[in-house]
C-alpha cells in the first residue's frame, strides 16, 4: 500500500515523467495533431488599409482527410468575401497553427495549452487554390469532417485551398521545439 501511495504522489506531483503517446515520435505526434484538429489558427500578412503589412490571424475549419484517410495535406474552404483570402491572393505564404488543446489530452493531464507539453504544431507554406484533379478529394476530406459546410450559401463564391507545406515545427514536451523534415512528416500516419 505504501509503494502505491508513493508512486501515485509521484505521478500526481512529477506528471512530466509521463510520456503520453503519441509524443514518443515527433513525425508521429505532428500528423496526429493535424489530423484530429478540426481548426486552426492561420496568420497572414495583413492587407487591410489600418494594419497593412501586419500579421493578421484567423480561425478555420480544416481538414487532412476524412477521419479514415489522414494525408498530411490540409484542406481549407474558403470565400473571397473573407480578408484572410484578401490577404492570400497579395502574398500567399501563411502559418496554421494547431493545438493538442483542442483534445481531452491537456484536459486530463491538467496542462494549460502554453504548457510545453501540450503540444503546438505549426504549418507554414504557400496557400494555393485546389487543383481540378483533387478538387473531389477536398470537398470528401473537408465535407466529411464539417458537414454543415455544404450547406453554406453559393453566392459567398466558396472554393477550396491547401497549404503546400514549407516548414513543420513542433513544440510537444519541454527543452524546445523541433523541425521534421517534410519526408518524415508525410511517412508517419497518425493512427
């Protein structure tokens, strides 16, 4: 009984012991976080008359495939109406950052979403339009995962974007972050 005590103390007072799958693989622990996010938080530079030039970031639902086929690649849905594709079509580069927040895992831990170990992971590449030969993959990974959008009115002019990734940096447990090759990024599944 004694050794119980002590040993749920410790992981009560010493929860950075615990190394949490699916933190184990950095390539691994990246595709995860991207997979399960159902949004993110993408920057650009801004181009509205008050804060030209300024980074400006924004809320969108994404996906990287249906819940059963995780690609790696993140799908937006997109109108022209929104000053985030304003910003996009004077310079298309952009950042997507997602949290593990977002999940029960930080939750059950008792980790705030600064704390290192509730991982971030931040996407940044070029935001381009989807291709007519992917076009019907996009609308499966995007309407699987956000049915309602489906439904949202034609004359807002929707269409679909990616991000063609550049840099993947990750920041999942304590004593700094770590950037995945994109090779290792798009091996690992998140399953």
């Amino acid at each position: 009984l004694l050794l119980l005590i002590i040993f749920f103390s410790c992981v009560a007072m010493c929860p950075y012991k615990i190394t949490p799958p699916p933190h184990q693989d950095t390539a691994k622990t990246a595709r995860y976080i991207s997979h399960y996010s159902d949004w993110g938080y993408l920057a650009t530079i801004s181009t509205q008359d008050k804060i030209k030039g300024l980074p400006f970031g924004n809320i969108f639902s994404v996906s990287d495939g249906p819940l059963d086929n995780s690609t790696g690649v993140i799908y937006f849905y997109v109108t022209p109406m929104d000053n985030t594709v304003a910003d996009l079509k004077s310079n298309p580069y952009a950042s997507l950052t997602f949290s593990e927040a977002e999940g029960e895992f930080c939750r059950q831990m008792v980790y705030d979403p600064e704390d290192p170990r509730c991982a971030r992971l931040t996407l940044t590449g070029k935001m381009v339009e989807v291709a007519p030969e992917e076009l019907a993959f996009a609308k499966e990974a995007v309407f699987s995962r956000h049915p309602v959008m489906a439904k949202w009115p034609v004359g807002h002019k929707w269409f679909f974007m990616k991000l063609e990734l550049i840099q993947i940096w990750l920041q999942d447990w304590v004593g700094g972050t770590t950037l995945i090759p994109l090779e290792d990024y798009f091996k690992a599944t998140p399953f």
